[in-house]
C-alpha cells in the first residue's frame, strides 16, 4: 500500500478524468472493489493489485467501454474509493498537450501531420513508399485527431463516427452482395 493523493471523497472518471456524480460505474457488477476496508485514511492500493486492471469509477458504461488503460500501473484505489494516478496515461499526456501548447498550435500541428501523411500515402501511389515513414505518419496523425477529439467533445465524435461506420457497413454489404 502507498499514500496516495485523499481527498473530499470527490470521485473522477478514470475514462475521461470528468467529475463522478453519485457512485460512479464500476466495469464488474457495478460495485466497489473489495479489500478496501483495511485502508487507512489517506493510503491507496495500486488497482492491479485488486482487480489486475482498471475496473472504475467511470462516469457512464460507454466510459467504461472506451476507456484508456495504459495506465494501470499508475492508478491506485484510495481509502475512500476514490482512484488517483501520476497522469502518465494516454488520455492525460493529449490533455497535457492541449493545456501546455494550446488548441491553436495542436490544430495547426494536425494539419501539418496530415500534409505529411498525405505526401507519404501519394509516394506509395507512385511506387516510392517509404513503409516505416508511413507507419511514423499514421501514428502521428492519429495522435493528433486524439487531441482533436478532446477538443471537440469526445461524445459527439464518437456519435458521428458510428453513424459514419453504419453507413460505411451498408455500402460495404450492399456492394458485397452486387
């Protein structure tokens, strides 16, 4: 066990670090871990020794099903249930990047990854693909449309991206089956 950071007892989402209103969703039965009681005000226990990953508070289930947990190893239970973490994962590192730099530069960062993106998948059209410069460029884009969605509310994008994959799977059935 280690002290972790207590506090008024406030929970925070562990998929998009928003603020818990009543008890939270916990992944497995929706119920507080067990192995708590024996906490001390103020002490936590890292969560995969309880669970051997992430298993909540989440603010909704949709929370729970997309959250990010690369960072297991640094989030830890508190006494008082609620969960604390260094902030080294993923979700927090595109946060701290938005926060730092600013929307501006990250917008302008974004267009610049996607020029290099597009000149390297236009080199593969014309037989000249560099495959580790491609995969480097997909990387930082994605990166960069992470942050975008941050910046442009996650629920909303994450809306219009599954209209989009319905309608792109009724194309992909209505052309499989001509």
């Amino acid at each position: 066990m280690s002290t972790g950071n207590a506090s008024s007892g406030t929970e925070r989402c562990i998929g998009c670090g928003s603020e818990i209103e009543g008890d939270g969703f916990y992944g497995q039965g929706d119920v507080k871990p067990e192995g708590l009681e024996g906490l001390g005000d103020g002490e936590s226990v890292p969560v995969s020794e309880l669970f051997g990953f992430n298993d909540g508070p989440y603010c909704t289930l949709e929370c729970s099903l997309e959250a990010d947990t690369d960072s297991d190893d640094d989030l830890e239970i508190r006494a008082d249930g609620g969960t604390s973490s260094s902030g080294t994962g993923r979700k927090e590192v595109l946060r701290g990047a938005v926060e730092v730099w600013g929307e501006d530069l990250q917008i302008q960062i974004a267009i610049e990854e996607l020029s290099e993106l597009t000149t390297e998948l236009a080199r593969r059209q014309r037989g000249r693909e560099s495959y580790s410069a491609t995969v480097e460029e997909i990387a930082d884009v994605q990166l960069c449309l992470d942050q975008l969605k941050l910046m442009y509310n996650p629920e909303q994008v994450e809306m219009a991206e599954q209209d989009k994959l319905e309608r792109l799977k009724r194309r992909v059935e209505r052309d499989r089956d001509e």
